[in-house]
C-alpha cells in the first residue's frame, strides 16, 4: 500500500470535518487493511498464534506482549494504536477513520466495537457518502466487558473499568466502573492490597 495514499486518506479522515469516505483512496485502504485483516485472522486459526509482524504491517503502532484474537476487523487499521500488555478477545472492530489510542495493560473483550465515524446529519451528504470522524482515546489499565461500543470524541481514564454491553458516549474518569445506555458511572473502584503483593512475580500474559 502506497504510504501517501495512506497519509492523504488518513489526513482527510482525522482532520475532524467532512470528508469523501467513498472515495478511491479511502476504498483502497480499507480493502487493503481488509485484506490483512483476513490473512492474520485465517493464520490465527491455522496456528494458534498471534502474527506480530502482520499486525505491525496494518496497525500504526504495535506494543510489547500484544496479544489479538481472531476475528478482528479494522477500517483502515494505520489508525490503531496499542500499547503494551493489550489484549483483545474474539471479534472486536475498530473503525479508525480517526485515531484510536490504547494505553498499556488493555483487556477488552469479546465483540467490542469502537466507531470514530459517523455519517454525516446532512441527507444530501449522507447519500452522497460523506462522513466525520472523531478520536477515541484510552488511557492504561483499562478493561472492557463484552460487546461494549466507544463512539468518537471519548477519552477514558486509566483503570476504569467498561461493563458489558454497554455504549460509551461521553468521557469517563479514571477509577470509576461505568454501564448503561449511554455509560453512567456506578460506583469508584474498589482496591485490595493483597494483589500489590502478587503483582511482580506473576506472568501476567494470556496464553493461546
């Protein structure tokens, strides 16, 4: 894929206003990024083992002890952002037209969707195929219950924690759990002292 393709769409998508989200060089980054998408999921299945070298080739940054299980689903996937430690069950979809940051130590889990991308309220531009786009950001140690949904515009603070099923549309504060449609927060976090004990000589990674 040519890099100022990607550059250009990526540019055009993030820049917050309007944009073509049908036009040629949006549609041949997102059936690039499609492509790999199927070729990491199908050697997911044959292997067992997470393709670190494809992931790096379609997401924009790729951290340490990265860990996705198939079937991941991307629109483009340069705009994916993963720190270390993350970890991402069965058939999530980042729909990155702006970018998506993950911080260290994510878990999310199964079915989870996270949509930067909405079309536009505007008849006209909707039929014709014009989007906005706005980031999601998503700070360290955070965990996302299954089939949880992220619209754009939201930041997440470190620790909290995202109850299953539930749509997040609006920023959350560190330490807290939210759930609900829309994310309400429910309660802080309660803490235990006995995992500051464990925590430097446990193996923390998931292993498939």
């Amino acid at each position: 894929m040519d890099v100022r393709t990607i550059r250009r769409v990526l540019a055009e998508s993030g820049s917050g206003k309007p944009y073509d989200d049908v036009s040629r060089d949006a549609n041949e980054l997102r059936n690039w990024a499609l492509g790999l998408c199927r070729r990491y999921n199908y050697g997911y299945l044959q292997t067992g083992k997470c393709d670190t070298q494809l992931l790096e080739e379609l997401l924009g940054r790729v951290g340490e002890n990265t860990t996705i299980l198939p079937n991941i689903r991307v629109e483009f996937g340069k705009n994916v952002v993963v720190g270390k430690n993350f970890f991402a069950n069965f058939d999530c979809f980042f729909m990155d037209c702006a970018p998506i940051t993950f911080g260290d130590d994510v878990k999310i889990g199964p079915k989870c969707g996270f949509y930067t991308s909405n079309h536009v309220e505007d008849p006209l531009g909707r039929q014709i195929g014009y989007c906005e786009a706005h980031p999601i950001k998503v700070s360290n140690n955070v965990w996302f219950g299954e089939q949880c949904v992220v619209l754009g515009n939201v930041t997440i603070g470190d620790n909290s924690i995202i109850g299953a099923g539930s749509v997040v549309t609006r920023d959350v504060p560190a330490n807290v759990i939210v759930a609900g449609n829309p994310a309400k927060v429910i309660r802080p976090l309660k803490t235990d002292e006995r995992y500051s004990e464990i925590k430097n000589i446990k193996n923390t990674s998931y292993q498939y």
